[in-house]
C-alpha cells in the first residue's frame, strides 16, 4: 500500500514548487487511504465471520443480495466498522 507514496509525494511536491500545497494534499490522501483501507478491512473481516446459518436463513427466504447486505451484513459489521473508524480518525490526529 505504502510503495506508491514517495512517489505521489515527490509529484505532488513538483506540482506545487514553490509553496505547501503538494504536501498538503499528499497528507490528505494518505490519511485518507489508511482510513479506509483499515474500515474496508474491518468489513470484510466482519462479512467473512457472518455464521452460515444467518446466510441460509437468507437464503430459505429468499432474499436479494441487497436484503442479504442490508439485513445480515451491515448488522453484523456495525460495531466493527464504528470501532475502526474511530481507531482510524484517532490515529489521523496522532499522525
């Protein structure tokens, strides 16, 4: 993930010579990207540890993909999602 920084960094840098925006914008995305790639992350993980009985539930009712997100998935990855969102706006200010 962290390999194409310098390099966004540096062009960014030449964009902007003679003044900080470069390095602005380069911090803003690359707090950016570590927030959601932590939440994106946390999803997954959290989608993946859904218990195959919830899923056939889903599924003996016939629920679409967009009930099955909506009703199983997005419950279930909650409490994840809010905890690692937090963790990630708490380490963009350290940082």
């Amino acid at each position: 993930m962290l390999a194409f920084m310098p390099g966004f960094v540096l062009g960014m840098v030449a964009l902007f010579p003679h003044s900080n925006v470069g390095l602005e914008m380069s911090c803003v995305l690359m707090i950016f990207t570590a927030q959601v790639w932590n939440m994106t992350f946390s999803y997954y993980g959290s989608v993946r540890a859904v218990p195959q009985e919830l899923r056939e539930v889903g599924r003996l009712h016939g629920f679409s993909k967009w009930r099955v997100f909506r009703v199983i998935e997005l419950p279930f990855s909650l409490i994840a999602l809010i905890w690692n969102s937090m963790m990630s706006m708490a380490a963009a200010g350290i940082s």
